[in-house]
C-alpha cells in the first residue's frame, strides 16, 4: 500500500486552470487524478477517476473529496460573482472534514489592501480573502498559486478590435508605455501545481506561487506582434468613457486602473516568481514564442 500513488482532487477541471492541472498531473505520473466537474460526461477521459461535484452543493464535496491527499481549487468569479467566496469556503471546509494534506487555492491579489482601499476589483480581492480560511483550516500543508494575466486574453475577451481609424487593435484606459502587466500561459499553471504537491517542504507552508512568463506594456505587446507580422494599434482613453462602453466594462477600467498604480501583481514578486519557476522546474512561456505559435499572422496582400 506505500507504493500506492496519492491522490490529487481536482476542482474545475473542465476550466482552463483545473484542465491545465489535470494535464499536468497525468504527464507527470506522479500522483493519482480526480478530477471533479459538475458534467462528468462532458470532461475528456485524462484523469483516473471523473467525479460530479458542484460547489454551490456542498454535499456533493463530501465524496468528491474522500481518500484525497490533496485538492486544487479554483473558483470562476465571472460565473459565480460574490457567490465565489461562498462556494471557496465550502470547499476548504469539505477538504479539511475528508482529512486532505495539502490544500492548495489558486488566489489573486488583494486589491483592496495595495490599494489602500482606493480601488475595488471584487475579483481579484475576493479570492485573496479567502486565503485566511485556508490557513485557518489547519491543512498539514496549504500553497496559494496566482495566475497571472492570460496570454489567452488577448484572444479571447480581449482580441484585437476594428478602431475607428480602420486599424485592428485595442483601445483601453491604459498608460500603453507602463510595464505593469504580469502575463502568462494559463495553460503552464499546471506544473507549478504539480511542483507543489510534490514538494510541500519548499512550497506548502502558505508559499504564493505566481505563473509569470513575462512582465511588459502593452506598447510592448504590440511591438512583439507586430514584428511578428501583425498591424496592430493601441489608442489610450479615458477611463470614465471607457466605463459606459459595454457592460462589465466599469470593472475592467477599474482592474486597469490597478495595473497601472501598482502592476498586476501589487509589488515586488520577483523571489515568489523565481520560486514558482524553480517548484515547476522549468521557466514558464515567453510571450513573443507564445503569440508566434498562437496568433495567426495575416496574409501577405
């Protein structure tokens, strides 16, 4: 029975952070996967063991988390909104009545405490709340990992626009010359997880791991592209206009508006970055080989 791999839960692994985590996982053989989703029909066959769990029903946590050595959590604030601290909660105290070792919350800044209460983007400090409970909880071992901002943003929410000038590109309430964003590959958050289970006594005693692949302005960001074939364009705005523009649109500003007073991460991260690069035992993505494999360049005319 010693030999016996241990057991890893993993929440959300439909999403793109509990994916890239099961994935992680399973090329690193090390431990045995959970991996816990509401559909489990809908969640491709990566892990040993598919179970249905729903954090807004915390008696399906129960068994979701029973014989686990450890648990990854993550919760989807744009889904769950201020039900998120709600449902985090559940988790860990779910986790804590299974007997879990090593509990580990994937968390964000806390904004409101850089920020001297200047600036409120719920998302990012919703989730760094959360962080006592999980110290609280008395876990023989705990590890707080940050995402950091998607390199997948920049397809996704946040894909390059037609402007009124006729170029594709961004308009946002954003010094374009500050180097404030902290970017990664989501999908590289996986073996900073991994690194920590396998290593709580370097990284399960209340460690934040951020997943950084570069730190750059969005001046920068263009640049990249753009010298990789792309046209793109940057016109800055005010944030009060910005703001009216679609909804949700008021929280973005008020995010951006963070970056720029105190970047993405709020301060200086640099030993909690080599330390997350050193648990995953590789450096994480640069943007420019990311976007070169990911962004389709247009055709020549």
């Amino acid at each position: 029975m010693s030999n016996a791999k241990k057991l890893i839960a993993v929440v959300g692994a439909s999403g793109q952070q509990g994916g890239a985590v099961v994935r992680a996982l399973r090329a690193s053989g090390q431990f045995k996967i959970r991996a816990l989703t509401r559909d489990p029909a809908k969640h491709p066959r990566l892990a040993d063991e598919v179970v249905a769990a729903d954090l807004n029903r915390p008696e399906t946590l129960k068994a979701a988390f029973a014989g686990a050595h450890g648990v990854f959590l993550v919760t989807n604030a744009w889904e769950a909104g201020r039900e998120e601290s709600r449902q985090a909660l559940a988790a860990v105290n779910a986790a804590k009545d299974a007997g879990v070792k090593h509990f580990i919350w994937s968390t964000l800044p806390d904004v409101e405490t850089i920020s001297g209460g200047t600036i409120d983007v719920p998302h990012f400090t919703d989730k760094a709340n959360v962080e006592r409970a999980v110290r609280e909880a008395g876990f023989p071992y705990h590890t707080f990992v940050i995402a950091p901002f998607y390199y997948q943003n920049l397809l996704g929410a946040m894909t390059p626009q037609k402007q009124a000038d006729g170029t594709a590109g961004w308009a946002l309430p954003l010094d374009p010359k500050k180097r404030v964003i902290h970017m990664g590959d989501i999908a590289e958050i996986g073996r900073i997880v991994v690194g920590a289970f396998a290593q709580p006594e370097q990284a399960g005693h209340g460690e934040h791991l951020p997943l950084v692949g570069d730190f750059l302005s969005f001046n920068e960001i263009i640049a990249i592209l753009n010298r990789q074939g792309h046209k793109f364009s940057f016109k800055q705005v005010p944030r009060d206009v910005f703001a009216g523009w679609f909804p949700g649109a008021k929280d973005v500003a008020a995010m951006l508006a963070y970056f720029e007073a105190h970047t993405y991460l709020g301060s200086d991260s640099r030993a909690a970055i080599a330390l997350a690069n050193k648990v995953a035992g590789q450096q994480p993505t640069k943007f420019a080989a990311w976007a070169k494999a990911n962004f389709a360049v247009p055709a020549a005319a």
